[in-house]
C-alpha cells in the first residue's frame, strides 16, 4: 500500500507493508525509496505518526543516496579540453605518434595515438588500467582497518555504474565504478571504506553511520568533496 506524509514543506511518499513482526521497520533504498513494514495489526495513524518522528532521519538518508549518485560532466577528447585524474585537472594534449601511449607530463594529459578518433578508447583505457593498480593498493590499506572486526570482501571488481560510486553484495563482494580515479584519495578511500562498512552493518542504521566515523573522522569532508568535484 502506498502513502505519504508531510514534514514540514516536504512530502515523504512511502510503501506498507504489513507482516508478522513486532515492531515498525523504516528502510531508505539507494534508490531513494522508502519501505515501511509494520506488524500485522499495526494501526495506520500510529504508523504514520511514528513516520514523522523518524521524518528528519529519512530526510538525511534520502540526501545521502542523492549526493552519492554520480553526476559527472561528459567531456570531450580533444585537444584543450580539461579531465580530471586523482581530483587534480588535467588538460588534454593529443599528438599524432606511430607508438600510443597516454602519459600525464606536467599539466597535460599527452595522448599520442596513430588516429586521433581512437583518443576516447585509449583515455579510458588509461583510466581503467590505472584505477585497478590505485584502488588495490588503497582498498588493502582499508581491509586492515577492519581487521578486529573479523571481516574481509571476498572480491573487489571494478564496474561502470550510472547510479552508484560503489555497492557492496550480500556475498561480500564490493564493487567500484572506475570514475572514482577522476577524485582526491580520500574521496576514494571513504567509498571503500563505506562499503567495508556493510560487511559489519548491512543497513544504513545508525551503527553504520557510528562504525564508519569511528574508521574515518572526516568521511563528511571527502563525501561532500566528492559530491561537488565531479558534479
């Protein structure tokens, strides 16, 4: 059944559920959904009044998905034009060459290619080559710090995502979209580290949100920044 409440000037649209259980469940979905399943015989005005009271929690979690989702702005492969790499702009310089190779050579991203209309293909080749050997080397870094935790991925792949930065499944596999390269570390190590945190806590509850201050002080700042540069 679908319904919705009103907090403030804002309209809370959601999904119940009813099901043998004994308390009120409230779960915000990456796709910024709201799920409620309440017990059986669970009066509706009582769920809705204790909607409102959770209301600025499911505002904040509605928020956090927003800004996770990717938003980057297309770019073009030609010569001038700015791309970033580890959140540092870099501007493009295609040359024609009989060997090709992409380089980073001051401020310039130098790509030397036999055709320039194969520049798009080597770029992202760069891109993927280098994401894979920078974000082992962080996500081991990460891995230890939940080691008294007694958890570990089972796997870290990398995969294009249009709506996620990364995700982490029920096996315990994360998964990273390569487009992180384009951020600061920290940007990239607060994604890693937020999908660690779901080996220990599956839900955005609040002992996620505890577990993950508690691993990284500063995760706010790197969200924020992540948000904004690759907006």
């Amino acid at each position: 059944m679908k319904d919705f409440i009103i907090f403030g000037n804002i309209k809370i649209q959601y999904r119940l559920e009813y099901s043998d259980r004994t308390s009120l469940g409230i779960t915000v979905k990456p796709d910024l959904k709201v799920l409620v399943k309440a017990p059986t015989e669970a009066d509706p005005d009582l769920v809705k009044a204790k909607l409102k009271k959770k209301a600025p929690w499911i505002i904040k979690q509605q928020s956090y998905f927003l800004s996770y989702h990717p938003k980057s702005t297309p770019r073009k492969f030609i010569s001038g034009e700015t791309h970033l790499y580890l959140g540092r702009q870099y501007r493009l310089k295609v040359l024609k060459s009989s060997k090709e190779s992409v380089n980073i050579n001051g401020k310039f991203l130098e790509v030397k290619t036999k055709e320039k209309s194969r520049t798009r293909l080597l770029v992202m080749k760069w891109y993927l080559q280098n994401a894979k050997t920078k974000f082992e080397t962080i996500a081991k870094q990460s891995v230890k710090k939940f080691s008294k935790y007694n958890v570990a991925p089972t796997s870290i792949v990398l995969r294009n995502m249009k709506t996620r930065w990364g995700s982490c499944t029920p096996g315990g596999k994360i998964i990273l979209n390569p487009e992180l390269i384009k951020a600061p570390k920290g940007c990239i190590e607060y994604v890693i580290i937020h999908e660690l945190c779901h080996l220990v806590h599956h839900d955005h509850t609040q002992k996620f949100i505890d577990l993950q201050t508690k691993i990284m002080p500063d995760w706010e700042k790197w969200k924020n920044k992540l948000e904004k540069l690759l907006a």
